[in-house]
C-alpha cells in the first residue's frame, strides 16, 4: 500500500490528502493534485517519505518549482 503524504497547495496553503493521480518517475514517487479551494495545480515528488519538491503549473509556462 503506497503512503500518502499530506500536500499543501503552493498557492493558497490549503492541506490536500487525495492525489488526482500518482506515478512514479526515478526514484520520486510524484502525486498530482488539483487543490480544492483555488484550483491550482501541482505535483509533489516524494522519495522516502519526505517531499522533496513541488512543481505548480504556471499558464503559458508548463511547471515550474514552487
């Protein structure tokens, strides 16, 4: 069973629990999130438990490191 790891939205520092989706890329397990109270989206990269960083998606750029 994978562990979720408690996200905070980049924007709006909301807490977000439920992933929209989760992979894994390397050696980063990443979970995507669309934040309920703004709508930013963003992905976290964990690896071992502990987030390493955060991409937000930036309109017109793609993701960039929150």
């Amino acid at each position: 069973m994978k562990r979720i790891v408690m996200s905070k939205c980049p924007h709006c520092k909301k807490d977000n629990t439920e992933p929209k989706k989760t992979w894994k890329y390397g050696v980063y397990n990443v979970q995507s999130f669309v934040c309920g109270n703004c709508g930013t989206q963003y992905r976290d990269y964990v690896r071992d438990h502990n987030q390493f960083f955060t991409l937000r998606l930036m309109k017109g750029t793609g993701y960039v490191k929150a």
